[in-house]
C-alpha cells in the first residue's frame, strides 16, 4: 500500500494517470507516436506561452541541466546559488570542465535582480544559471525582475531551472526571453519521474553550433533536428509521453488560470496554517514557495518522530533537507493535491504534534 505523498516530489499522481502508462506500446518511429510526439509538444507549448518547440528527454532535469552547461557555456558561468540544488548546478558545471564562479547569498533569501546585475555587468560572463523555485528551502526567486535585468545583456545565456514550478504558476517563456527553461515532471506536473522538458531559444541553438564540446545524448542540436520530425534523437520513454498527454489534457480541462489560483489558494492555506501552530516560515517575507513551504521548526519538535507517526498513517512528509534537516520542514502543495488534502494532513499533524 502506497503512501499519499506531501513531500517535494515525486509527487502523487492521480489513477487516470498511471492508467495512461498502460497504454499499448508502440515504436518511436511509428506514425503513432509522431502523432502523440506533436500533440503533446503542441499542449506544452501553450502551457509555457511559447512559439518555440518544447522538448522531451528521457532524463532526470538534472540531464538537462547538465547538457545546457555543455550547449551553452564557452567562456564563463555565473551559477546563483541560495539553496542545495542551485549549489549542485554549480558543482555541475566545474565537473563539465566549464569555468565558472557561484554567486550566493544565504539559504532562506532569494537570488534578487540587483545581484544578477551586479554580476554580469562586470562582462566575464556569456551564461548563467539560477534556480527559480529552490526545493530545499522553498524560496521562489523573482523570475520575472531578473528577467527584466537580463534583457541589459543579450549575449549571455540565460539558463532557469523551473523545475519545482513549471505548470504551477503562470511562465511565458517568450516575454521571459528565457534561453533554456527547464524542468522535471515529478513535481507541479504530478507525473512520475523520468521525463524532462525543456525549452531552447533560437539564440541558444545558435550558439551551441559553436560548442565542441555539447556530447550527444542531451546535444540541443540533435533534440532540434529530430524534433522538426515530432521525433526524439534516441529511445524516449514512450510510456511516460502517454502520461504527460493525459496530464496535459487535464491540467486544461481545469484551466490554467484556476490552475494558478489553486496552487496560489493551498500555498496560502499552507503558510497561515504553519504560522498558526507556532512555527516560522523559513523563507525571506514575499519570496515563498507557491508549491511547497518550508517552515522553521521554532517548537523544537521532534520531526523525526512525526514523520514516522504520519508514515504510520499512510502519509510521506519530509523533515527537511541538506544542512537544514530537521531544523525545517517541508510541505507540498502542488500538482493535483487540493485543499481538502492539506486539510487532512494538517488534522493529522495536530493530533499527533503534542507527542512529538
């Protein structure tokens, strides 16, 4: 018996869902899978509010993450870093050889557009990464400031992990001017893992003409050139592909406009109701997560104990993560979760609280 999963991915994914995994197998070359190849491109570019195609890779985010690394860094990376997984990207990038600096400021703050600019201006860079949503602390850096800032430098690359966001609040890559937006499908998407997405602007494909060094399996030239066919460059994980075009469908039978409001509506629940037990939020005021919250444990409770007593009851919750493991806690609030669900959980939480 599986448990209902409140943690930070992967996430719970509805029956419906899972079904769709079932579907008959076919060949990646086939006709039919060219079909469902361009139908789900064609959804995933109207979540994204894009022109540009939207590819699929058979990969954790993370191979993504990686392979814009290879595809577009040539001189020098400014990695941003305010969490575990945006100091991981910088580790990232000096494993692929890439020079690199990593700009950070404390676990809990955002990356802010004034220390973007502060960066770049200095011209050493030609790309940067950051992390828009940072899973391990549950900070939401101000996206659309930083993207303001780096329409003042057009020649580096601007490379932006969404991975705990993308389809939860509203993100138009184009407007956005976003060179490579990535993201895994375990989080707001509420899939199971082993599919990643992910978007490359014309000035990102031009670029990677001139990189040497890009590889094979996650070359942006390759993904293009297949996808011009509705095709992947290797094998995808068909099954996956099923999921997501049933997902897709879903997430547009809500609307994404009620889409946005329902993870904006249970990240506020979420909050007041951590505030209300007498804990902390962990995240700087006006930069939380709209898909999970991370709440500083003020009460000294034993999140440990809790965890356990809550997995006796079916339910996955997390204590915390890195080097803020059990001084935080965190809860998801994404994908098809409502707000019935946290009620539950939080009813939960308060009976069995006093004993931790």
């Amino acid at each position: 018996m599986g448990k209902k999963l409140f943690i930070p991915g992967p996430v719970h994914v509805r029956e419906d869902v899972l079904q769709a995994m079932a579907t008959p197998m076919i060949g990646h070359r086939m006709p039919e899978y060219v079909e469902l190849h361009k139908r789900v491109k064609e959804k995933l570019q109207k979540l994204l509010f894009t022109n540009r195609s939207v590819y699929l890779s058979t990969s954790s985010a993370f191979g993504i993450m990686e392979g814009a690394i290879r595809n577009l860094v040539q001189k020098k990376c400014a990695n941003f870093v305010n969490g575990a997984f945006s100091s991981k990207w910088h580790d990232v990038t000096k494993r692929c050889g890439k020079e690199a600096d990593d700009f950070k400021t404390e676990w809990g703050n955002p990356i802010t557009p004034e220390m973007v600019d502060d960066v770049l201006k200095t011209g050493e860079y030609d790309a940067m990464t950051v992390i828009h949503n940072e899973t391990s602390t549950g900070v939401m850096s101000p996206l659309e400031e930083i993207a303001k800032v780096m329409k003042k430098y057009p020649d580096v690359s601007f490379i932006v992990d969404t991975v705990s966001s993308m389809s939860a609040i509203k993100i138009n890559v184009d407007k956005l001017s976003v060179d490579c937006c990535i993201a895994g499908v375990q989080k707001a998407f509420a899939l199971p893992p082993g599919l990643a997405v992910f978007t490359a602007s014309q000035k990102a494909l031009d670029k990677a003409k001139n990189s040497v060094d890009r590889g094979y399996y996650f070359d942006f030239l390759e993904f293009d050139k297949n996808d011009a066919k509705d095709n992947t460059p290797s094998t995808p994980c068909i099954s996956q592909i099923f999921a997501m075009d049933a997902q897709l469908n879903n997430m547009f039978a809500e609307g994404l406009e009620k889409r946005f409001a329902r993870h904006k509506e249970m990240a506020e629940f979420t909050r007041n109701w951590i505030v209300s037990q007498g804990f902390e939020l962990y995240p700087k005021k006006g930069y939380e997560s709209i898909t999970l919250t991370s709440g500083r444990n003020t009460r000294s409770t034993d999140l440990a104990k809790l965890k356990k007593e809550l997995g006796k009851r079916g339910i996955a919750f997390d204590n915390g993560y890195g080097k803020i493991k059990n001084e935080t806690f965190r809860i998801a609030h994404m994908g098809d979760l409502q707000m019935q669900d946290l009620k539950e959980l939080f009813g939960m939480i308060e009976e069995i609280l006093p004993a931790c």
